[in-house]
C-alpha cells in the first residue's frame, strides 16, 4: 500500500509523524512525505525544533487516486498551516471522496475542519479542537482511538502522542482492512 502523510513544511509534532510512519513502513507499505512546499520538513519536540525530513513529493505533484490512504500527524502550527493551503484541503477532501482510509491525530483534524469531512463523524482530537470539531458537524469524544465508519471511508483518530501504540496500530489494520 501506499501511504501519503501530509505535512507542512514546518510545525509537525516529530513523534506524531515518525511513529505511524515506521508503523506503515513495519507492516510492509510505502509511506511518502506530502507537503506543499519541496526540500525538506522541519519537525518540532512540542515548541523546540526537532529533526528535519526530506520531501517527497508536493500537493501540487500528487493526487488522491496514487495513494491507499494518508496519514495527518499533529502539531500546533503544522494542520494550521495546511489549512490554509487551498490545494492541501483539496487533496485531504479527496480521500474522502474517494471512500479512502485517512487517520488523523492531535491536532491534525484542524485540517479535517477545513476540508467540511466532519459531519456526521465521531472522532477525537486534542481536547482544544473540541469546538471546532463540533462546529464542523463531528461529534468529538475523550477515547484514546476512534474508528469511524460513518460516511466515505474509515477515518482513525487520537488525541495526542501518549495514545500513539493505539492510534499506530490502529490505522494499521483499519487501512489493511480497506485495502
């Protein structure tokens, strides 16, 4: 399977990216790095900068059709940054669309948001989003994974990196599934 994680070119929680993509890597697919800009990501540990990641391919080189399912990892700035690039929220929407799987985490929904995927959704997210969550139509819940097949498509989500063993597996078998 091939997997895009989408992430902007700055602000994504380090271990909300690395740990689902060694999870998908584990499991014998092929992750690929999506941004919206080429060279390299900068990942950050919560505020301090982190590791910086190369770029595979950008928003306006890919589409939904080449992918299996996506992966939104967290970080404050990182889905606020995505949400405001039309062609990200295009190609977030598009999985849906599709009927793909997508797996969310943190504060990785904000794009969610955006793309108008909620309605009718119960997920999670860090408890911040809860009224952005619930203002797009979801119905946001405290669980530390939630599959939800209401509507195109699984989508998986959590609520911070203390639940990433469920949320990894999780979005492991629910895309195997779907596959």
């Amino acid at each position: 399977m091939r997997i895009a994680f989408l992430i902007a070119p700055e602000g994504v929680e380090q271990v909300e990216f690395t740990e689902p993509w060694q999870a998908v890597t584990d499991a014998g697919d092929s992750p690929e790095l999506v941004s919206t800009e080429p060279g390299e990501i900068q990942a950050f540990n919560h505020l301090d900068k982190a590791d910086t990641f190369p770029v595979d391919r950008t928003v306006d080189e890919v589409s939904p059709d080449e992918y299996d399912a996506l992966v939104l990892p967290g970080g404050v700035a990182n889905p606020d940054a995505l949400r405001m690039d039309e062609k990200a929220v295009a190609f977030v929407r598009g999985f849906f669309e599709a009927g793909k799987p997508v797996a969310s985490i943190c504060h990785g929904p904000w794009t969610l948001v955006e793309a108008d995927v909620l309605r009718g959704r119960r997920l999670t997210s860090w408890p911040s989003l809860k009224t952005d969550v619930r203002n797009a139509g979801g119905e946001w819940v405290d669980e530390e994974v939630v599959v939800s097949g209401d509507g195109a498509g699984t989508l998986v989500t959590s609520r911070k990196p203390d639940d990433l063993p469920a949320f990894c597996s999780t979005l492991v078998e629910e895309f195997h599934k779907a596959a």
